[in-house]
C-alpha cells in the first residue's frame, strides 16, 4: 500500500481540509514521515509572496531528497500557481478545492493530472478525528463576498457560502463523542456564515453550545460589521472563549478607504471598548506597507493603536498579489519601512498583552496539547499560550491555573 504524507501551509480551513482529504483515503496508508512517503500531497498557501515562496522551496526540497516521489499541488495555490509549477513539471498534478473529497481515486492517477475542478463547490464530509491535535477546528463556511483591494481570496476560494447546519452540527456531535471538547469555527469569511441558508452565526453557536461535550468554543476571524446584537448577547455564556479576533486590517480611514475596507476606525473603537468592557482578550489583522501608507498615515494609525483595547495582533507586511487593485497603487512603500512598522506594531501589541496578562492570572482554564519532558503548552480562554511543567502526563487534558508566573515571554506554571 503507497504512503501518503500530508503538508500543510496556511490557516486554520487548510488544516480542517488537509483532515477532510485525510478521512476520505482507503487505498492508501497516511504516514507522518515525509522522507518515507511515495506520494506528498502539498495543501498550499498563497496569501501573500512569502506563502508562495515557502510552497515552492518545500516542493523542490522534497524533490531533492526523494526524486521518485509523486508531488500533488492542493489547497489556494493550486488556483493561483498550480498551473504555472504544473507545466514546469515540479509537481506530478494539481487538484483543485472541489477535488478533495475524490482524494482517493485522484492519487491512483498513474499519469500526470491537472484537476483543478470549480469554486462553487462545498464540502459534506463528516470529519470524526483530528490527526496529531487536541483541539476541533470546525470549517463552516467557504469563500468571500468582500473585495478588498489587496486580497487574492475570492480568486482562489470564490464567493462565501455556507457549509449547512446540519453538517456541522453533525460534525460537532461525532468529534464531542470522540473526546474533543474545544472547537474553533473556521472558513474564509467566518462571519459571513448564514446568510445564504437564512440563519446566523449567533444561532449556529447556541446550538453548538447545547451538545453534550462541548465545553468551550472559539471564532476566526470576524469583520465588524458582522458582529450584531444577537451575537452580543452571546458574550457572557460561560463557553465563549473570552477572546475574539477581529480584522480590522488598519487604524487610518484614508487607508481603510484604499484598502476597500468596510470599517473605520470611529466605529471600531466603540466596538472594541464593548467587548473589552465584558472581560475579553481582543486580537486582530493589521496590514502595514500598504500602497498610500505615507509617514502621516502611519504615525496617525499607531496613535489609534495605542487608543485601542488590543492584546494580540496578526501583523503582516504587504505582499503584492497580481491582479489585485492593490497591485497597481502608488506610491509603494520601501521594504525597509515596511518591515520596521511592522516591529513598531508588534512591540506595541505585545507590551498591550503583557500588561493584560499580569492582570489576568486567576482561573485560567487551560487545555493542554502533547507535551515533552514533563512540559506541556496549551492556551487559556484569552487565547494567551501556557506552559505548565509537571510529572504527570497532562496532554489533552484541561486544568484550572490559578499560580501562573507571568513574563513578557509567556505564561508558566507548575503542577
């Protein structure tokens, strides 16, 4: 039986996929060592440049090590990049997101194969396990109907629609059953679940919350403009993780404008204010180095973050995507300067989650992963990483801190 190893770049929906295309393999046998594989099946990345860099280095690298091996190309690069490596030859074929759930009959393919498929597709595949983790991420959406300027997603995962409740209840169900009690709500557009069935997220999570085994449960990222009143209402539910991520990309509304944000800042901040008043953990996207982000724009973008309740951020330099409105604006911003924003905004959120985090070091539930040498990692309800140092074997479990040694580099413990 050929060995199939499964790489996976990028967010949390290539994780739940890599599971899907996972559960759906008979004739093959899964390992976890890439250098003994006869088949790799690369789930990429193209988000930015550097994704695209990273796909392509770990493709050659392998082909280095191992000619004989069969390379498939799956995942948002197989849109964007899948044809150009497919004709290079640097990969065996390329299968589109719709092509998944075929894994199985997809990898008997003896000849090369470019199967790229459509973007209208949505999964209903049950996934049971999840391989190596102690946490469910659940995908309950697919795509996106906003149309950033610098943002390549549609292209590549299409328009948002929605996984039926059903499905994911369902999912949820057979993973409680199974031992899982954390589950992360994952897609392209997370908030965008609903619309097109005539439900919403807020009723989705209060159904979740009723299934036995379901102890906490947490959300990718959400616009602002999709967090209503009903969802508010949810806050204070004691399985809420007490930290949401919410994108706000930048601080400056001419920025915002140029971006083809939704947001701006005057209505952010009341936001944010709301929801930090009712004890959570606030985390969100920031793109710096955009086209137009001149001196001004910057200094007033950082001002507005120092003004907001923030405690962790994704910070990310921008990365010119072809085909993009973002991509032909000017003027572009030097890579220097891209990059030492970039440190000034990460200090800055990072000196905002020290300071939140001394102030948070009473009944931290923690649920910890896999561990080594008596040491395990997990993250607590504010989504603050833990390390907890014992002499029993603590992976999968969840434990109530209240000593927790609090350092700029982290949370400690001992038990």
């Amino acid at each position: 039986m050929k060995k199939v190893f499964f790489k996976t770049f990028g967010c949390r929906t290539n994780q739940f996929d890599t599971q899907v295309m996972m559960s759906k393999l008979e004739a093959f046998e899964l390992t976890q060592d890439e250098s003994n594989s006869d088949i790799i099946v690369v789930n990429s990345c193209t988000v930015t440049n550097g994704a695209d860099s990273s796909v392509r280095n770990y493709i050659s690298s392998m082909k280095r090590k191992n000619p004989d091996v069969k390379i498939i190309l799956a995942g948002c690069g197989a849109h964007s990049k899948g044809e150009s490596l497919f004709e290079d030859g640097k990969v065996f074929g390329v299968m589109g997101h719709s092509e998944k759930e075929k894994i199985n009959e997809i990898l008997k393919h003896e000849t090369r194969f470019y199967q790229i498929g459509d973007l209208a597709h949505i999964d209903e595949t049950i996934v049971e396990e999840f391989v190596g983790k102690s946490r469910a991420f659940i995908k309950i959406q697919e795509g996106c109907d906003f149309r950033c300027s610098y943002c390549i997603i549609p292209a590549v995962r299409g328009d948002a629609r929605s996984h039926r409740e059903e499905t994911v209840l369902e999912q949820v169900r057979k993973l409680a059953a199974n031992g899982f009690g954390e589950f992360i709500l994952t897609g392209t557009n997370v908030g965008s679940y609903g619309k097109d069935h005539g439900t919403s997220m807020a009723e989705l999570l209060q159904k979740m919350s009723m299934i036995r085994g379901v102890r906490r449960i947490r959300i990718g990222s959400l616009e602002p403009i999709q967090i209503d009143d009903a969802f508010m209402e949810l806050l204070d539910e004691p399985w809420m993780a007490k930290h949401l991520h919410i994108a706000l990309q930048h601080t400056s509304d001419k920025m915002l404008k140029l971006m083809n944000r939704r947001n701006r800042f005057e209505s952010d901040i009341v936001l944010f204010n709301k929801i930090a008043e009712r004890g959570y953990a606030l985390g969100t996207d920031f793109i710096v180095g955009h086209p137009g982000e001149g001196e001004k724009e910057w200094q007033e973008a950082v001002e507005r973050v120092k003004e907001l309740p923030l405690t962790h951020v994704h910070a990310f330099s921008y990365s010119k995507r072809d085909n993009t409105p973002s991509a032909i604006m000017k003027p572009e911003i030097r890579g220097n300067i891209a990059k030492e924003r970039h440190r000034e905004l990460t200090a800055l959120i990072h000196a905002k989650n020290y300071a939140f985090r001394r102030t948070h070091t009473e009944n931290l539930e923690v649920l910890l992963e896999s561990g080594k040498e008596g040491v395990f990692h997990g993250f607590d309800q504010y989504f603050n990483k833990v390390e907890v140092a014992s002499s029993e074997d603590l992976s999968s479990n969840w434990v109530l801190l209240n000593d927790v040694e609090v350092t700029p580099d982290g949370n400690r413990a001992k038990l």
